[in-house]
C-alpha cells in the first residue's frame, strides 16, 4: 500500500522571517496557504481556527513565539527576555483549553531561561528557541505514530471505526492521533470502514476529516452528528477513536463539543472508546474534568456561518461551547506515546510520566 500524501499543516519559513500554515477553515474547497510574520497574525490564526489541532496549535505556539522573539531588536537577554514574554503572553491567549498551546510556550520558555542563565547572548538564544520549536515538531510526528502503532494493536483488519472531530494530519505534524492508527492501517492493508461525524458546528469531521481521509485513499462515509446511534445500533462500528485538547489526572478527557455524547452512545451498545493522546495533553494537575476552562465561542458559528440566510431567529440566545468533558467512566482505554492506559486513570496516568 502506497504512504498517504505527507500534508504539513504547520512550516516555519525562516528566510522569510515567516509561519506557513494551511488555512483549514478554507477547506475542502480551498487548498490556501497563509504566509504569517507578525504574532498578532499567528494569534488570530490559532483563535480562527485558521491553524487547529491540539498538536498544530502547540507547533504553531512555538514556532510564533520563536518569529516574534527574532524580530527583536533587543541588545540584551534580559531585554530580549521581555520581549518574549510579551509574545508568549499574546499567544497564550488565544484558545484557554487546549493544554499543547501552554505546554509549547511554557517549553519556550524554560529554553529561554536556561540559555539565559548560561551568559547566552540575543542571537544565541534566538537559535536556541528556534532548535527547540524545530524540536517540538519533530518530536510530535514521533508521538503521533507512536501513538498509532499501539492504537493499531487494540483494532482488528475490516473494523469499523467512527470519529468525532479532526485529530490527523493536519491537526499534528504528522499521522495525527486518533487517526494515526487509521493512516498505519492503510498502508498495511487493513481497509477500515471509516465513519466521520460532521462536528458542528464548525465542522471539522465534514470539512477536513473526510477531505484527509478521501486524499489518503480511505473508505470513510459522512454523517452527522445525530446518525452515531443508529450506525452503532446497526453493527458498522466496531470501536470509536477521538483525540482530546486535555486529560485530566483522573482521566476525564476535554475535546471538541459533541464528544460525549458520542462516548455515552458507545457505552450504551458496548463498543469500545479510545481517547488517543500525547503526554503532553495530559495535565497532572488538573484534578477532573471540573476544572477545565471551556472556551465559549461566538453566536454566529451558529446562526448564521455556514448558509446564505439566518437559520435562526435574529436576537435568538445561543449556547457555543467549543468543547465538552467525556468522564472518564465512559473511556475504555487512553492512548499515548508511551502506552496503553486503563482504568483507574489516577494510576496509570501517573505511571506514563514515571517512566
């Protein structure tokens, strides 16, 4: 089976001082790259959606971080230093859930400060970041078929698989998480079924999941979010994998508005429900699910975004949670670089770091 078509999402252009990404929110229809310099751009870019993906967004973070600090014209570390933190302040505002945005910078930064620390000077410490943001990148393609390679081992060759959301290619540096396992399958031949929920409302299953899925050769059907339950009553789903913006410590999971729902439906026709994470979405010290801050997102995604007339009346109240916490009860296992966990998640949890 011949390798998917390898799409980078997220390339730093270092002649030109500049962020690439692929604008997702143009897709299907548009195959647009944005060519970015300014940290205000990079920041509308992760808050639009223009860059998405927990991983994507962590990549874009750093290497956002590492374009704004080379732009200084600081003479000292300590000068320099102020204008990283204003970057990285910038940043860090853009989407409050996803934990890769934070991770990245806080990575960043501890670079920063440990070169600093050394007696570095300014444009040693821009090389450094701009090493580490390099690093972070390949360091998640590793991840992401880490990931896939032990998600492929709890599947089984002509299974039907559904997905929420878009956690591939485009949302990581490569492969994806929950549907890494699904790019391994293709190119060994296993020829899963694939079925893509729509995501509203933004879409992300309609627009990009089917859109990668289509261009890497595999069999995957559109529907929408409400058909999940008749296609498990039905027998063509034969586990369920998504990826997650935050783990909590006792497992509850935060991902893209609609994901519970879909682990609750799973539970009910007993058909296993993956969460396919990396480490570094996985946040100790939350506690449960309770404590993740879940980003609010304007009326219009709803009312109005997708269609040429109101579908909705004007004036009407709108709730748009962007994400939902899926308990932990309701995952049979959660997938990482470093393995396989299973419930009680305090445990294993905890183990994958002690390693």
């Amino acid at each position: 089976m011949a390798q998917h078509e390898v799409i980078r999402s997220v390339v730093l252009d270092d002649a030109r001082n500049a962020l690439i990404l692929l604008d997702q929110t143009l897709l299907p229809n548009e195959k647009k790259f944005l060519t970015l310099t300014e940290p205000e751009e990079i920041h509308e870019a992760i808050y639009e959606l223009r860059v998405r993906g927990a991983p994507a967004i962590g990549i874009a973070a750093a290497y956002g971080v590492y374009l704004g600090t080379k732009a200084s014209k600081a003479a000292t570390a300590e000068e320099l230093y102020e204008e990283f933190k204003r970057v990285k302040a910038l940043l860090a505002s853009a989407r409050p859930t996803a934990v890769n945005l934070f991770w990245a910078l806080d990575r960043m930064d501890a670079r920063f400060q440990r070169e600093m620390a050394a007696g570095k000077s300014p444009a040693e410490i821009k090389a450094a970041l701009r090493e580490e943001a390099e690093a972070i990148w390949a360091e998640d393609e590793q991840v992401c078929r880490s990931i896939g390679e032990y998600a492929l081992s709890l599947l089984e060759p002509g299974m039907g698989l559904l997905t929420h959301c878009n956690a591939g290619t485009i949302a990581t540096a490569r492969y994806g998480t929950a549907l890494a396992p699904i790019y391994l399958g293709q190119e060994r031949g296993y020829n899963f079924r694939v079925y893509a929920d729509e995501t509203r409302p933004l879409l992300q299953g309609a627009r990009l999941t089917t859109w990668e899925l289509m261009e890497a050769g595999v069999d995957v059907t559109l529907i929408c979010d409400n058909m999940a339950s008749i296609v498990m009553k039905e027998g063509k789903v034969q586990a369920v994998l998504v990826g997650c913006d935050r783990v909590a410590a006792n497992g509850d999971t935060a991902n893209k508005i609609g994901t519970s729902g879909v682990a609750v439906l799973a539970k009910h026709y007993g058909i296993p429900f993956y969460v396919c994470a990396p480490l570094s979405t996985i946040d100790l010290k939350c506690r449960t699910g309770d404590d993740i801050h879940i980003e609010l997102r304007p009326a219009e995604e709803v009312t109005t975004k997708w269609y040429e007339k109101p579908m909705a009346p004007p004036g009407v109240k709108v709730y748009n949670p962007a994400f939902d916490v899926t308990d932990h009860s309701l995952i049979t296992a959660i997938v990482t670089e470093k393995g396989i966990a299973r419930p009680p998640y305090t445990e294993s949890l905890a183990r994958m770091f002690e390693q």
